[in-house]
C-alpha cells in the first residue's frame, strides 16, 4: 500500500477532455465527450459526483420541501373535514430520507461514469498551463494533460461582512440542509429563491420565520402579481417580512443571536434570534481555479465570458454552468455542456436558447419565462396580457387552492407568446409548454387551438390565450371587434 501511495504522488495523466467540476453541467459534460468517442478526466474536489445542486442544494432541498408540503396539506385538509392531528416530526428519520435520495442519485452517476469509461479523480484541481491541470488529491498530487478543458467549477455563497460566520448558529444553505435541528425562530437574511425556500420547510416544520431583503421586493427576476399571490400566503405563516432592510448589527450571545435593523417599518429594538440563514446569493469560481495561468480571462465579478459555442477567449478552454453567467440555474448548465462538450468532439454546437425558465419552488410555486410584464414596459414593447385565474379552474378548487392565476405574455402585432408567468400549486410544472410554445414559436391560437385535458391545471395555460383572443367561455370576458 506504502508502495502504491508512493506512486500515486506523482501521478501524471493525459486526455482528450478534462472537465473540471462535477456538478450537473459538469457530469454532463464529461458524459456527453465520451459518447462521442473521447477520452475525458472528471475532476471533482468533493468526493462525490453532483456538485453543489446534487449534495447541498437542488435535490436535497426538493426532498425536505417534499416533506413540507405534506405537513402543509394534512393541515389545510383539516378545513374540508379530514383531520389528521398536529404531525409528530422525526428529525433523524427526515434527514435520512433527503440522504437517502442524494445517494441514491450520487451512486447513480458513480455508476454512469464507469459505464462510458470516464475516469473520476477527487481533488482541488488548478491550471497551471494551458495544456496542464494539477490536482491535490488525498494520495498526493495528480497532473493532466489534456487537449480541451470544460470548466464547470461552479459558485459559492456569499458572504457578508459583519456576520459572525464562526458562530455555528449562522449558516448558509448548505448548513440549513444538513438539518442538525429546527430552532424556535430563525432569521433569513435574503428574500430570494434560496431564502424562501429554505423559510417554507423550516416553517412547516416548527421554526418561526423572520425574512429580511435588501431589494424592494421578494424574488426581484419575477413579476410583482406572481409574487403578490406568494405574499398573501406567507405572511399569515411568518413573523415577519422586511423588504428595503438591512442588519446593519448581528452580535453573536450565549442565549441567542442579537439582531439590528434599519429600513422601511422595522422594528426600532434589537431582535432575537435562535439561527440565521445567509442567503443574499452567489459569486462564481472563477478566481480559485488558477484560470490566468492557462490565459484564460476572468472578470472582476469571478465570472468567465463565452461565445455562444461556450469558448472561452482560449480556443481549446470552454467555460459553462454559473462560472460563466447568470442566470445559475442547473438547467442553463446542462444545455451549455452539451455545447461545450460537442464542440470538444469536432462538432459545431451553439447555445441558442431563446429563454431560459425561472422557478422557485416554495408554496405556491412562483414561474416565470421569456419577457417579464415588467421588462416589457420598461422596453416600450407592444404587448398584450392574458391572465387566466385559478378561481376559475375546476381542478384548482377541487385541489382546494385557487390562489394562483396563469399569465400569458403576446407580441400585440403578431400575437406570438413572448413571456408567461404562473403562480400556484405545481406552477413549474405548467411552465414546460410555455417554454416550447416559445422556442416554437407559436402563437396563441396554436395553443389555444392545441385541445387540453380536463378537468387539469394545464388548461390553464390555453384559457388564457383564450382570454388575449377573445375568444374565453369559462370567463365572461368579451373582446370588442
């Protein structure tokens, strides 16, 4: 064993393609470059494939947000005369079922790895050259030689000053998903989507919940009608929310965490907390992979600019995933791999995505895509909106929520779908066919024409197509000639 330690501290490799990051763009790269043949290296500095999405965020969270709406539902069922008690919570058993199913996952592309022969190595990866990478793995140190590098290396979250981070009652999102315990109240600095959903399941299950937001709204990307509706419903559930507002003062005590705020109607005395989430974003990678040393330029902000094939200003290094742009979505990672890793292969590939979808997954759902109501008034276009509520949608009554309303956002000229917005239970998932309506380019009767099931959520979607040609029954909304 001494001997084979020995040998490893040296170790020099060489391929076709390195990607560096295993997260889902990253995995995909590598798994897209050997299909077509070439030998590729995946480095990864955990000891697991998946990355941030996979391990501590993504899916991890859509387990425990799972759980919550479970929680959620067994109570409002309560007022339709199903009554089931308050839920004894497990904690332990809660947080092996969201590990249960990152395992199973992270198994699965272990095993997706070995069958296209991509050889994995664990460990900090730097460039050092624009053909060299070395990597510090826990046997020694490891050099590639490759002949093109994916850069998949991700973000991280901020930090902010000011904010005792060595106190471990103070963490960021991958600390509120280990679930250690639910504490009796808890602070979320950061009204985005990583923010609320984190407030939804620890909420549902028994913290209460303070939300703190610099910006003048919640979620800022979407529509302020999408997000009224999410309002509405968590600010019966939580203490409190503060938009316009800072902690400009966060003191670390023996009984608890001391907050103080400034903004528009915050409390003028110091409040106290039992944990606080920091989730005000992420910065990209860009400046802890050593780059330049390969030339490859990186901007202030820690992000790598690409062209549409995802070439980085070195013909041979590509870059995808949240090192290169926002918005850092999995989704946009994953489409840009497949560029980056045909490009790799002697293929012409673009990225030439018209839109890219937004979803936060917090209850109701918030989803959004292509122009924003908002955007398009701020750009002057000539729009035209149809909005189709849930009021109105036999199976949205029938689910006992018809909170949300589906929005439908056309060019006034050619009545092309540029935009949509939904709100609601499983909005996301009701956002795919305005998505391929989009790239598609279709127009509202081919939707509206396009016969959906009912009595189903998805009827939503051409009723409001409806709405913008006049042409709506289950609304009395006649449209003038």
């Amino acid at each position: 064993m001494d001997k084979d330690l020995k040998n490893l501290d040296s170790e020099e490799l060489h391929c076709d393609v390195v990607v560096l990051g295993a997260g889902p763009g990253g995995y995909t790269a590598a798994f897209r470059a050997a299909d077509l043949g070439k030998k590729v290296i995946l480095v990864e500095k955990y000891q697991t494939l998946g990355g941030v999405c996979l391990n501590v965020g993504c899916i991890p969270s859509k387990a425990l947000l799972h759980i919550a709406k479970v929680i959620n539902e067994a109570e409002e069922v309560s007022h339709h005369g199903v009554a089931f008690g308050k839920p004894k919570l497990d904690i332990d058993k809660i947080r092996n079922f969201k590990i249960g199913v990152v395992e199973k996952l992270t198994k699965g592309l272990t095993g997706l790895a070995k069958q296209r022969k991509v050889q994995v190595v664990y460990g900090s990866g730097q460039f050092i050259l624009p053909n060299s990478l070395v990597v510090k793995t826990e046997k020694g140190t490891t050099t590639i030689q490759f002949k093109n590098a994916i850069i998949a290396a991700g973000s991280h979250s901020v930090r902010l000053p000011g904010v005792p981070f060595d106190d471990p009652r103070v963490i960021d999102s991958t600390g509120a998903l280990s679930l250690k315990d639910i504490p009796k109240n808890m602070l979320i600095i950061g009204g985005g989507i990583i923010g609320l959903e984190m407030a939804e399941i620890y909420s549902s299950l028994g913290s209460e919940i303070t939300i703190v937001e610099l910006g003048e709204g919640l979620i800022p990307g979407a529509d302020r009608d999408l997000i009224k509706v999410l309002e509405n419903r968590i600010k019966k559930r939580y203490k409190a929310i503060y938009t316009k507002t800072k902690c400009t003062k966060i003191e670390a005590k023996k009984d608890a965490l001391y907050v103080k705020f400034e903004g528009d109607n915050t409390p003028i005395e110091t409040q106290k907390f039992d944990k606080i989430l920091v989730a005000a974003g992420r910065r990209p990678n860009g400046k802890t992979i050593g780059a330049e040393n390969a030339g490859v330029f990186v901007n202030e902000q820690g992000f790598i600019p690409v062209d549409n094939q995802c070439r980085t200003n070195i013909a041979h290094i590509f870059a995808i995933g949240d090192i290169v742009s926002h918005p850092m979505l999995a989704h946009k990672a994953t489409h840009e791999a497949r560029v980056a890793a045909e490009n790799c292969s002697e293929l012409k590939s673009y990225f030439d995505a018209r839109v890219i979808p937004g979803i936060a997954y917090t209850d109701p759902e918030v989803a959004w895509m292509g122009v924003t109501e908002a955007e398009a008034k701020e750009k002057g276009l000539a729009i035209e909106i149809g909005k189709f509520p849930w009021a109105a949608s036999g199976r949205a009554l029938g689910n006992g929520r018809d909170d949300g309303f589906t929005k439908i956002i056309t060019n006034k000229k050619t009545h092309k779908i540029i935009g949509a917005g939904i709100v609601g239970v499983n909005a996301g998932e009701l956002l795919a066919e305005t998505v391929l309506a989009l790239e598609m380019d279709c127009d509202i009767h081919d939707v509206a024409l396009s016969i959906h099931a009912h009595p189903t959520l998805s009827e939503s979607v051409a009723f409001a197509c409806e709405i913008i040609d006049g042409s709506i029954t289950d609304l009395y909304m006649p449209k003038k000639v």
